[in-house]
C-alpha cells in the first residue's frame, strides 16, 4: 500500500528538528566561546565592581611572584596601602609624567600613542610600549607577564572595565599600590621607606622622580643610589611634570597639589 505523501512544511520542520539538535561543531563550539566569554565578562565586571570599595588583598603580579619567584626574590616582601590622598602630590604626577601623560583624557587606550608607537617601529625605531596606566593596572591586578596579543587583547577589555566601573582617582591610587619598585617592594609606600626610608607622603620631587623612573625595569635599576640611565631618566621626568603642572592632574585628584 502506497504512502501517504508528507507535507513540505512537515519535512521541513522535522528537518530542522533533527538537525538543530545536534548541530555542527564549528556551531557549538562558537556558542560555547560565546557563553564563556560573556561569562568571564560578568565575573570580571563583578570582581572590578567589588574592588572600588575594597582594596585587593592579593592581585595576579603578587601571587606569580610568590608561587614562582624568581632569582634574588626576598623572602619577606613589602606592602602598605596608601589612600590616594596620603601619597605626595608629586609622585602622582611623576608616574603620569612618566608612564602616561595622557592619563586624564583618555578611556582606557590611548589610541594616539598606539598609532604613534606603530609609526615608529615601522621607521625602524623599534617598538616601544603603548599601554596606559589603567592597561597597566588591568595587567598588575588580572594578568601575567607576556606580550603575546591574546594577553594584550585581555588586558585592553580589562581596561575598558575599570574605566567603566572605577574613576580616574581609583585607577591611580591602585596602581601605585600594587606596582613593583623592586624586588618584593609593592606600593609606593614600600618603595619610599624601602629607597629613602620616608613615607610616600613626605617624598619630594626628585625622589617621586626617581621611583617613576624604575618602573620600566624594577628588578635591573635602583632608585637610590641611581645609575647613569635611572639618573637621566629621572631629570627628563621632571621636566616633564614641571610642563604638564600639578594643574594636569585635577580631573583625577579633584584638588591641586601642593609644590615641593
């Protein structure tokens, strides 16, 4: 006896049916990644949320050292937070003379000094560093050393979040509480008592110059006493800062600094 001939919408929809259960692995695995990615998303915004009215008990940079130290790591490290507002004027503007001037303008990524850094490697200059301080702070706090782009493309998404959850005023006083001046030395206030055995409070000028200018490389330069390059570095720093003016820095600070 023959069949009965199925209706076209019926296949059609039996079809999809017993396709869309299963799917194609390219499919699944798009959702997959998708589902992780916004996920990671959520939590990171959360914790970014959290850490606005808390300060971070450890970030990644603390906990890789610790868990693989590297040679000449001391055993016991230092730490102090510091309230932005107890840390001298000068060494705000010493580390955005020195790391990031444009600080207070941008959103995270300062796209101008990534197009100008690319200019300058393709003219043979070599390829300098383009990350902000709020990059920075991004990779300090989440992250691992590395320059491979799938760890930069992290730490660009990170810094959009903190621009997103935090102020300028938070970025800045996390960074200066979380970044290495030395071997084991976290922090501004660390790294005053530790180079110049003052409070990041009563640092002057100069000395604000000199930390700023061993953050490219904490573990090979000295604050004190400076060789030739830490030296150099720290006088073209204060040119710097005494161009921008403690007036630079009052869309994050709110106030003006006092001068030294």
């Amino acid at each position: 006896m023959p069949r009965e001939p199925v209706p076209f919408c019926l296949f059609m929809k039996s079809r999809r049916a017993s396709t869309g259960s299963t799917g194609s692995l390219p499919g699944l695995l798009f959702k997959w990644l998708l589902k992780l990615s916004i996920g990671w998303l959520i939590l990171s915004l959360l914790v970014i949320m959290l850490l606005r009215y808390m300060n971070p008990p450890v970030w990644s940079w603390l906990i890789l050292r610790e868990l693989n130290p590297p040679e000449n790591y001391p055993e016991n490290r230092h730490h102090q937070w510091r309230r932005l507002d107890q840390i001298a004027p000068a060494m705000l503007l010493a580390v955005v003379a020195s790391e990031d001037q444009h600080f207070p303008l941008h959103h995270g990524i300062d796209f101008n000094a990534i197009n100008e850094s690319l200019q300058e490697a393709v003219a043979g200059k070599g390829l300098r560093g383009a990350s902000t301080l709020t990059q920075q702070t991004a990779k300090n706090l989440f992250l691992w050393e590395g320059r491979d782009w799938f760890r930069k493309g992290l730490e660009a998404v990170l810094a959009l979040l903190l621009e997103v959850a935090w102020d300028k005023q938070r970025i800045l006083e996390v960074y200066l509480n979380i970044v290495e001046f030395g071997p084991g030395i976290y922090g501004v206030e660390a790294a005053g008592e530790y180079w110049f055995e003052r409070s990041s409070a009563s640092l002057t000028t100069r000395q604000a110059a000199l930390l700023a200018a061993v953050l490219p490389n904490p573990w090979r330069y000295r604050a004190n006493p400076p060789g030739p390059y830490v030296a150099d570095r720290a006088r073209w720093i204060q040119q710097q800062m005494k161009q921008l003016g403690h007036a630079w820095l009052i869309p994050v600070t709110g106030q003006k600094g006092r001068r030294e």
